[in-house]
C-alpha cells in the first residue's frame, strides 16, 4: 500500500529522471542499501576502506558531495535533520525506496546515450 501511495504521489518523469540518476551516476546497489538503514556524509564514504563496494569509480568526498545533491534535487535522497538542523548525511528518500524495487540485482549501469543526456540535464536542467 506504501508504494503505491508513493507512485500516486511522483509524477512519471520525475520517476524516471531519477531512475536514469541511478543508472548514470557511480554508486552500486549496496550504496543504496547502505543508506536505507543509515545517513552517510560525503566524507565518511570517502574515508571506508571498503568504498569500492559501493562505487564503481573511486570518489573523493567533493565528488560524491556533487552526486548527493544532484540525487536531492531529483528526489532519491534527502539530507538527515538533527535536533540542530540538517546534516552533511544523507538518506534514502520513498522515492529512492521505490525506485530500488524495479531492479532485482545491481543496478543496470546506462548506456553512452543516456548518460550524455543525463550529464546535459543535470548542467542544463530546462533543455
């Protein structure tokens, strides 16, 4: 009932810009999983040993800084709020949630195309 409460709530190509997201930027599944139970910031995921885990390229924390906020404003993370306000971490939105379930294993990495287009809508978010 959730989930279908939430695809009512994300209009189509939301869902799918967020969708080429996943499949264009260089986090792995596990990354996702990750941060169903936990935040992270930018830095912690820089500094695990164990990052190519959940990353197909090695990032530095600015890097994966830029990653995290382009996945806010397409709506698959959100930042985690403290009792002082939000935070440098991250969550896993519904939407993210949601958009997790169409896959059964990794996440399908994108092809040449999509990511082109994907790079031009993330500099040029009106083309």
């Amino acid at each position: 009932m959730h989930g279908s409460l939430t695809s009512t709530l994300n209009d189509p190509r939301s869902l799918e810009r967020a969708a080429s997201a996943l499949r264009c930027l260089p986090f792995r599944r596990a990354f996702y999983g990750l941060l169903s139970g936990e935040a992270i910031s930018s830095e912690e995921l820089h500094r695990r040993d164990d990052q190519p885990q959940f990353t197909f390229t090695p990032l530095s924390s600015d890097g994966a800084e830029g990653h995290f906020i382009w996945l806010i404003r397409v709506g698959v993370l959100r930042r985690e709020v403290d009792g002082q306000g939000l935070t440098e971490r991250v969550r896993l939105t519904p939407m993210g949630r949601e958009l997790l379930q169409r896959w059964n294993g990794e996440i399908p990495r994108a092809a040449l195309l999509e990511r082109i287009r994907h790079g031009l809508r993330r500099r040029w978010p009106r083309l």
